[in-house]
C-alpha cells in the first residue's frame, strides 16, 4: 500500500505541476585514452538505457533524464574537474568509472550531498553506510571479487600448499584485494605471489617470465584497458593454461581476448551480472533507440559486456530514482532524495523481469548499514570460436568472515580520521 501512495501521489504533483527539470545523471566518461576501449561502450550502455526511458516511457516518473557527459580520460584530475563542472546542474548521483577519481570524489560529494555510486569499483569500505552516507557500490566490491575467485577455485578442489599469483594494475584500484587475498591464503593455506604492473601495463615480460619460472596454478588478474589484452597474450605466449587464469569483472570483455584470437579461448573472469544480448530489453533498445538515430555510439556494442555494465548500472539508477519520487511525493527529486531513495533500492527478479532483465543479477536490497549489498559474484568464461562470453557459475556468496572485518576495520579508521558520527539511527 505504501508504494501505491507514493505513485498515486507523484502522478498528483506531475499534474499539479508545470513542466519539471531533467533528472540529471551525469557520465564522467572516457571515450579517449589507454582506456577509452572500456570507457566508451560502458558509456553508450549507461546513456542507450536512459534514452530508452524516455522514449519508450517518458522518463521516469513523466521526467525526462538528461545524461551529460564530461571526457575524464580515466584522469583523476580530469574526473574532479568534471564533477566540479557539472554538480550545478542539478546532478542526482555520479559513477565515476574509477577508483582514483572515486576516493577524491567521496569527501567533496559527501560535503555536497550527492551520492556516488562506484559499482562493483571503488573504495570498497564504502560498502559500509554508516561512515560512508553517500557513497554506494552495491551489488558487489573488490573484496566479493577476490574471494568470489577463491570460492570458485575451492569448488575445483583443495587450495592447501597451491601457489596463486595475482597480476594487478599498480594503483588504487589494483591494491584493493591484496589485503584480502593476504588473509584468505592464510585460512586456506595457500602461496600468495603479488605482481605489481605499471600504468597503462603494456610491458609485462618480467611478471610472465616470473610466472613461467614459478608456475603458479592460478593466476588472478584485476587490470584494466590494455593492460589485459596485453597479460593474455603473454600468457598465451607462455602456455600458460587459460582455463587457470582468472580475471576480476573489469578483466573480462571482449576487448580483453579477441586480440589473442584463439589462444584465449578458456580465459575466465569475474561477473555482478549477466552476459550477452539474449534480453528483452535489448530488443526495446534497437527500436526505441539505435534505430531511431538516438544511440550514444554506434549501436554496435549492445550485448557487449561493458555495454551490459553501463545499462546496469543505468538500470539501478532509474530504479533507485523511482524509489525516491515515491518516498519523498515528487517526480521532482533532488540529489538528498536521490540518496535516500538508493539506500532503500530493492531489486527482485520480478522487477528485473519488468524490466526486460530477467536473471540479469541477483536480487539485493540497500540499507542504512549496507551500502553494498550482498555481495554475491558469478563466474563467466571465454569460447573464442563462438565469440561469446557464458556464465559458467552462478552468483554465488563471497567470504564475508573475512570480508566484513576489512570493512568495518577500514571505515573505522576513516570514521575516526575524518570525525565522522554514525549515519544509522
């Protein structure tokens, strides 16, 4: 009953209303760069989706979204002064599409009252809400990606006395799962190998030569742009098996293995949610907007796995939106409402499935406390003759026994660093 009043009463206020302001969802994009080849269809998907609200819907809730975009070039710099430009105009919430730009980000939009959300990115202590008010990374963090790969490599068999290696980009974003990966091998016994590679990671012969040498039995990787073109192709120059080397979700697109061809057929990697362009609402997609000329890019990435990512999280937007104009009686939301409308989300199959989703992620709710929700991480994997990526392991639960005491220790500190009060009454 409750969410019925909440529609009744903003269908009431549009048309008691003169015509209301965009709901702005600004894109700190990067469509050029090292990393432009993640940046852009992760852009276009972010921006198709929000087209096709309002084409096919009128927006959301009778408002029409507005999505402008500021080219960061996965710059931290370039990324606060995006947001610096933009927060005027009325900005609901940011996805800064990068660790480095999300940590200076935290403290200014927290000041500022708009929330951020860095999915499945980010400071991954973030996931707890009652230091972190505004900043979100539900469904899942770095921490639920590393121990999501050691789940899946413990359902294979015993990692006692194994060697894992984890390759990872040589900055904020690639240091996230050292910690938990420390601990995890210390509860299962096995070796840990960290090596570090350089921005924008297109020399890596050291770190497979260590590995020929050393013959880790997996590898994990959380690189990104062409750093991981460039770490398949080595191991497929060392032979190293694929079906053995395991990539974090922002390890695992098409871009990342259609460059070594057939030699990363196997090649695994960590997923939030699904793969290919077998939904419905795809279909809305390709007539409401690529083929009314209303298409961000080109229209050719749809299905692609970042592509899938922006719509996602576009998705979780609108939806967070929707929940805000029926908490606060207003399609006319600002950014405070914005916030409080993304703690209380709800995700449901049947609500995916409305949505042209169905089985596109798990289902999730956000709280006060839980900012990341559950945290749950699926497998995916690579079949270079059919081009396709398939998920080949369900959204499974990550360790949250070793997980959470990383969280709550992390946001401690930041708590007591920055005099920050509890949130969560």
């Amino acid at each position: 009953m409750k969410m019925k009043l909440g529609t009744m009463a903003v269908a009431a206020v549009m048309a008691a209303s003169p015509v209301m302001a965009d709901l702005v969802f600004p894109s700190l994009s990067y469509r050029t760069g090292p990393y432009a080849a993640g940046g852009i269809p992760f852009a276009d998907g972010y921006a198709d989706y929000m087209n096709l609200l309002n084409a096919r819907d009128g927006g959301i809730g009778g408002v029409m979204t507005s999505v402008p975009e500021c080219e960061t070039g996965y710059n931290t710099e370039k990324g606060v002064e995006c947001y610096e430009s933009t927060k005027g105009e009325g900005a609901l919430v940011y996805q800064p599409l990068s660790t480095g730009i999300t940590y200076q980000l935290i403290p200014k939009a927290t000041a500022d009252g708009i929330p951020i959300h860095s999915m499945g990115y980010g400071r991954t202590s973030a996931a707890n809400g009652d230091v972190f008010s505004n900043v979100f990374n539900y469904p899942a963090n770095y921490w639920n990606g590393a121990s999501g790969a050691i789940n899946y490599l413990m359902s294979q068999g015993d990692l006692a006395g194994k060697k894992i290696a984890l390759v990872y980009h040589n900055s904020a974003y690639g240091k996230e799962p050292i910690r938990t990966l420390e601990d995890l091998s210390k509860k299962h016994g096995f070796k840990l190998t960290l090596l570090p590679v350089d921005h924008p990671g297109q020399e890596q012969k050291s770190q497979w030569l260590q590995i020929r040498r050393e013959k880790p039995d997996n590898v994990i990787m959380y690189g990104w742009g062409v750093m991981n073109q460039v770490a398949v192709q080595e191991a497929a120059n060392i032979r190293y098996p694929m079906e053995d080397f395991i990539g974090i979700w922002w390890s695992g697109s098409e871009n990342d293995v259609l460059p070594a061809g057939d030699a990363a057929n196997g090649y695994k990697a960590l997923t939030f949610h699904g793969v290919g362009n077998d939904f419905p609402v795809f279909e809305d997609i390709q007539k409401y907007v690529v083929d009314a000329g209303n298409a961000a890019g080109a229209g050719d990435q749809i299905g692609t796995v970042l592509y899938n990512r922006g719509l996602y999280a576009a998705m979780l937007a609108a939806e967070a939106a929707k929940t805000a104009q029926e908490i606060h009686g207003t399609a006319d939301i600002t950014a405070a409402m914005m916030r409080d409308g993304m703690e209380a989300l709800e995700i449901t199959e049947a609500k995916m499935a409305a949505l042209g989703l169905p089985g596109f992620g798990p289902e999730f709710n956000v709280s006060c406390a839980n900012h990341g929700g559950p945290g749950l991480v699926g497998m995916t994997q690579w079949d270079a003759s059919a081009k396709t990526w398939s998920l080949i392991n369900e959204f499974a639960p990550s360790d949250m026994d070793v997980i959470q005491p990383l969280i709550d220790e992390d946001s401690a500190a930041y708590a007591a660093e920055n005099k920050i009060a509890s949130s969560c009454k």
